[in-house]
C-alpha cells in the first residue's frame, strides 16, 4: 500500500505519537488521556467535565473513566463551583502541583522525540498545516 494519503499518514502518525507517550509515561503511571488532561489542568482554571470533553472531543463515559483514575492516584480533586450548585470544578491536587515541572517536561520530551526527523523550520511548517486543516486560527 502506497502511503500517499493524508488520511493515513495522520493516523499512523497519531498511533506513533501513543506508541511513543505510552512507553515515556509509564514510568510515571500515566496513559497519554489522562496526562493530556494534566497538562489541561495546569495550563486552565475553573475547568468542568464538560470542559474537557469539548476541548480534546471525548465523550462524557470516557472523560469521566479519566478523570476517575485521576483521582484515584490522588492526581486531582473537587472544587465547588460558586455559581453553580450542580457543577464542580476539577483542580490538580497538592501532589500533582509538586510534580507539575516534572509532569510539563514530559510534554518537551515528547515533542522532541515525535519531531526528530523534522527541522526546526518542517516542525513549524507541520503545525501550522495541522491548524490549517482543522480550521485553527492562528
């Protein structure tokens, strides 16, 4: 098969990409979900379920399965929301703020890793491609 679609090649790239975290972040006891949900956590605040779901385009079961095993490595925790009695805010836990460098380099070392064929200027020409065909403004 000749590898000549788009389609794909973002595939495949995308299953590399989850080849690649997974090996990096087992040894932190992540999966990819849950460490992309993380790095949402560090970087946003007053962050809902929903929040998420709409950001990475996950369903509710999957983004709750998450955020469940989050809490359960004592990675997050609840928060009430003051103008909602019915909604919660999900906020990083003391643990997870002393791991936070730690956890945000992986990010680097992840990028690095996936992008190592490229040249600066082919990694900056594939993310503005990638944002292009999603429709992402810059």
């Amino acid at each position: 098969m000749k590898l000549d679609k788009a389609a794909i090649l973002i595939k495949k790239a995308a299953l590399e990409f989850d080849k690649i975290s997974n090996g990096i972040l087992e040894e932190y006891d992540l999966t990819t979900s849950q460490y992309k949900v993380m790095k949402y956590l560090y970087e946003e605040s007053d962050v809902r379920i929903v929040d998420l779901e709409k950001y990475y385009s996950m369903s509710h079961p999957t983004t709750i399965g998450i955020v469940q095993n989050l809490e359960k490595k004592g990675l997050i925790e609840y928060r009430d929301n003051p103008n909602n009695s019915r909604s919660r805010f999900i906020v990083p836990s003391a643990l997870a703020l002393e791991r936070r460098t730690e956890l945000e380099g992986i990010g680097a070392e992840l990028e690095t890793e996936l992008t190592k064929n490229l040249s600066e200027r082919e990694r900056e020409r594939l993310i503005t491609l990638l944002k292009k065909m999603m429709g992402i403004e810059e």
